[in-house]
C-alpha cells in the first residue's frame, strides 16, 4: 500500500506532502505515516521517543496493523495534537505498556520531538523511572507545580505583526493547552498552581475542569481586577489533600494583580507514634506579580509580597493556627537578584529549587538557571516555590520591608552616579546640622521618585519608613548614626538577613514542617542556563518541588 509521509515542523515551515490535508503543528516536529483512505498505519511496536532527551515512553503491542480511521472527521480541523492524543488513546485498545530499553527503528515508528516538557511515565535509557512522581511514591511526601501557562491574550504569534495573538486562532491556542494538560497530568502533582490561566474563555476554562475534574482535582480559580481576561488556577488532588479552608486576596493596584490562600490537610495521617497519627496541615499561596516595566515599580511589587504576608500572618492569628508551614508558588517576575527575593530571604522563605540543588543566594549561582524567556528576549529565574517552615526564625516584617526600601533606594541613587559618601549627602539635604531630618529625608525620596508619584510610598508607608531609623521619635537623627544604620543594610547578604537568636522565653513544642526532597525544571536544558528554541509550550517552565514531611522543634507563635 502506498503511503505519504506528513512532516510538520512549525507555524512558519509548513511541509505538507499529503493530498488535500492541511495540519497545522506546534513547534515539535512530527512525522506520521498515511494512507490514502485517511487511516493511520504502523507496524509494531509503536514507540513514542523523546528525541532531545533521548528517553523513550510507551510501546503498544498492537492486534492489527490499523489503529483507527479519521475519514468520518473534516480533516482540516484536525491539530496533530489531537492526532497524536487518538493514537495513544487507541494505543491503550492494544495492552498499551511501559517500554523497555532498546533502538528504535526510524521507519516504523510514530516519532515525536517534544521539547515542551510533556511526558508520560517517562524512562531512561536504563529502564528506571525519572519522572518526579515515579522517583517520589512516598504517600507522606507532597508535590507542588507551578507553571505560568501564557494565556493565548498575550502569546504573539507572528513576529511581523505582533498584535496577532494567540487568542484569534483557536487551533493553535487549543492544542497548546492539550498539550499543557497532558503535561501536567503526565506529572500528577499533590497541588498544581498556574498562573496566566485564561478564565475570560469558557471553552478553555471548561476544558480545564473537565481534564483536571476528572483526574480527582477540585480546582479553584481567580481572575485578576478590572477584567484583565486572565487569573490564577489552583488545583488540589482530592486523594492526597483536603481543603480547610480558601481565600482571595485582592491587591487593587495598578497591576490588577490577586493572590490565593489555601489552608490544606493532608488526608493521610502522618504517623507519630505507634499510638497516635496526625495529619499535616499547611497553607500555600498562588500568586503573579507585576513585573518590573521599570525601577518606579520595586515599591509596588515589594508592597505586593508585604500584603501576602501580612494576609497570611492575620489568618494564622484569627484562626488561632497552630505553626505550620507556608508555601509560597508562582511567577514572581523577579530574579534572585532582585529586591523581592530579599525580603522573602529575610522572611525565613527558602527556594526549594535552589535548595535541592545545593545552590546559594551568592552572585556566582544567581544564574544557574533559568525559567522565563520575557517579552524583551531575556531569560531569567523568576519562577519559585517558597518555604518557611515552622521553626524559622524571622524578623518583624516592617523591619525587614524596611531594609527592602532602603536597597530600592540604594539602586535609585546608583543609577544617579552618586558615590556613597554621596548618597549620605544627598539624604541630609540642604540640612546644616550634623542630622538627617523628616522633611530633608522626605525631599530626598522625593528627588529619586518613591514618594509623590502614583506608585510610591504612600503617607502612612513613609512614616513607617522614617519610624524603622528615628528609634527615639523626635524627629531628627544624628547624621553619624544614620549612616551606620544604612550601610549596615545595604552591606548585607540574604544569608545574613536571615541569621537571627531565637528567643529563648518563649515556649518550644514539636511541629510538622517540610524537607525539599527534590525538585526538577522542565524543560530540562534550563537548569543549565539555556533556553531551548523549540520550546513552545509557554514563554516560561514548569517547576516541580517534592516535600517530605519532617518533624522539627519551634516556638508558639
């Protein structure tokens, strides 16, 4: 039988040798193999083969040499996505199994180049699992994923005209989004959080809670303010965890930015003591910041986080919460460079990413990896799974958002070219006293732009600004001791911010906290700095954590 070979390799290098048939494809090239009656042929085994990792999937042992027909479908509709999902799904008609090791022949086999991080119980060369669920199948241990899906609004699709959006070609952003299924499915993780979720379309959000639903999540979405078109999605296996309880925070800010709060139970006890069990309890955050357009927007950004926090730590006090741990996921839009990290870093946040692999907060693994390829062409990380575990010792947050206040200022009057000696002047003002005064340090914020302008510090934030360095509150701070204070902040690292005495007075109990047991980057290439041009499944990865649960000694809070 005489059969046409169909190559696709992207939107813009279309290659169509099949009569009358036009497909459009992702970015991963496919071959299939067709026969003129429009039916899909192969000899056995079928392989699907991961040709950038060289890893191979699934192997069907079939019972016939035709696997399904597509002559009752108006072929130009069909997506080589749908195509590939028909064949896997009929694939499981035929003793559908996990492959072993071995060749693959070029010829008949249904190949797939899929660089966007989609698996399914993957295996190495081997023969042993390396996915994270099959490595992690620890019942007590808990899996977090957070994944910026670029909502079709925003991904460009044509480099001429950058104002076509994905939006405007179902085909392309329905297929996108299967294949973002399939890839988060393929993971199964304890909690999914996604963010550019597009809640203004009901198809995509039905297609959504359909997939998700009928994987045993119960989903909770959140559109951002003033009707952007896109939110947040979180997702809960309801086998692994139960809900206590879940909120909305609203920024209400020029980014129109939310956040959502989930109090979590797991639903199996943790075992204590041959006599007693329990069952952990944690809270976890879903949140995308602004992004940084340009310096005048740290304050905005850094006010965001201190609202999350300052959320968090009310719930925990008018639920009267016993110390727990705190998960903090998403797309931050800022690196571990960035003054955000160090506020977090200051809070007793770590990233679970950074720990798994050992790496510190110093400049040399600052750019280890990368997770976003931004609309500027930069690639950078800014996507994290944060913990705080119980027994963290942290500063109070008005101090530390002050130290935070202070770097913008430091990088403000470092744009300006004003040396350090400077940079004291320039705070003292016009001011002939050997002092720093409310109103000369006012006017100085005022010159670099973090007061007086629409995303500044506001009235009540200055005065907490002012009250962190006028410890005695009359005023007026001696000049000397002011810059002692200010350059003990902006000489310190992240690792110091965070070196603090526990105190001693207060009560010690046991608690249940977290211990990052791994974490994983996908694709894989960008745990190395790299960004694959054939990715595009998002402009940023999807980031995998594993918990394992770890008893710990803290204080009541």
């Amino acid at each position: 039988m005489s059969e046409h070979t169909l190559l696709l390799r992207s939107y813009h290098n279309l290659s169509c040798l099949v009569p009358s048939l036009s497909l459009f494809s992702p970015s991963p090239p496919i071959q299939i193999s067709l026969s003129p009656s429009l039916s899909l042929h192969y000899t056995t085994p079928i392989y699907i083969y991961h040709h950038h990792t060289r890893h191979r999937y699934y192997r069907a042992v079939p019972k016939t040499d035709k696997i399904t027909t597509f002559s009752s479908i108006p072929l130009p509709l069909l997506t080589v996505a749908r195509i590939f999902r028909m064949v896997v799904a009929a694939g499981s008609k035929f003793n559908l199994r996990r492959g072993n090791s071995g060749s693959c022949s070029s010829h008949n086999n249904v190949v797939i180049n899929d660089c966007d991080g989609g698996e399914f119980s993957r295996i190495n060369k081997s023969g042993c699992y390396s996915s994270m669920v099959e490595v992690d199948k620890d019942p007590s241990c808990v899996s977090f994923t957070t994944f910026n899906i670029l909502a079709p609004i925003y991904k460009r699709i044509d480099p001429q005209n950058q104002g076509v959006r994905e939006s405007d070609c179902r085909s392309f952003w329905l297929a996108r989004n299967q294949r973002i299924l399939d890839s988060l499915l393929s993971e199964s993780s304890s909690i999914m959080c996604l963010q550019e979720f597009w809640v203004g379309n009901e198809e995509l959000v039905h297609m959504y809670e359909e997939r998700l639903g009928d994987a045993g999540y119960q989903l909770f979405k959140l559109a951002r303010t003033n009707n952007r078109g896109d939110g947040l999605l979180t997702a809960i296996r309801k086998d692994h965890l139960s809900i206590v309880n879940y909120r909305e925070l609203l920024f209400n800010d020029c980014g129109d930015r939310v956040a959502q709060l989930l109090h979590v139970q797991s639903v199996n006890p943790i075992l204590q003591n041959q006599k007693d069990s329990l069952n952990q309890e944690f809270l976890i955050v879903n949140t995308h910041l602004l992004f940084p357009h340009d310096s005048s927007l740290s304050i905005v950004r850094l006010d965001q986080v201190y609202q999350i926090l300052e959320y968090v730590e009310r719930y925990q006090r008018e639920n009267r919460l016993k110390p727990m741990p705190i998960i903090l996921c998403g797309d931050w839009n800022g690196s571990k460079r960035g003054h955000v990290y160090k506020f977090l870093r200051s809070q007793g946040f770590i990233s679970s990413y950074d720990i798994a692999n050992q790496y510190t907060d110093s400049y040399a693994d600052a750019h280890k990896w990368v997770s976003h390829r931004n609309h500027r062409g930069n690639i950078c990380g800014v996507d994290f799974i944060w913990l705080c575990n119980p027994n963290q010792a942290r500063k109070p947050m008005k101090t530390s958002w002050a130290e935070a206040v202070f770097s913008i200022l430091k990088f403000q009057l470092r744009k300006a070219s004003l040396s350090e000696d400077d940079a004291f002047t320039f705070l003292k003002g016009d001011n002939c006293a050997d002092s720093v005064t409310y109103f000369s340090f006012s006017e100085a914020l005022r010159k670099v732009k973090l007061i007086g302008v629409p995303y500044g510090l506001c009235f009540q934030q200055l005065q907490d600004l002012w009250n962190q360095v006028d410890v005695d509150g009359n005023g007026v701070i001696d000049f000397e001791k002011f810059k002692v204070y200010i350059q003990k902040i902006w000489n310190s690292t992240c690792s110091e911010h965070v070196c603090m005495e526990d105190s001693n007075t207060e009560q010690e109990h046991e608690a249940v906290g977290f211990k990052v047991k791994n974490a994983m980057l996908f694709p894989r290439e960008m745990e190395k700095g790299l960004w694959p041009e054939d990715y595009s499944l998002s402009d940023h990865a999807r980031l995998t954590c594993v918990f394992s649960p770890a008893k710990m000694s803290c204080s009541s809070l």
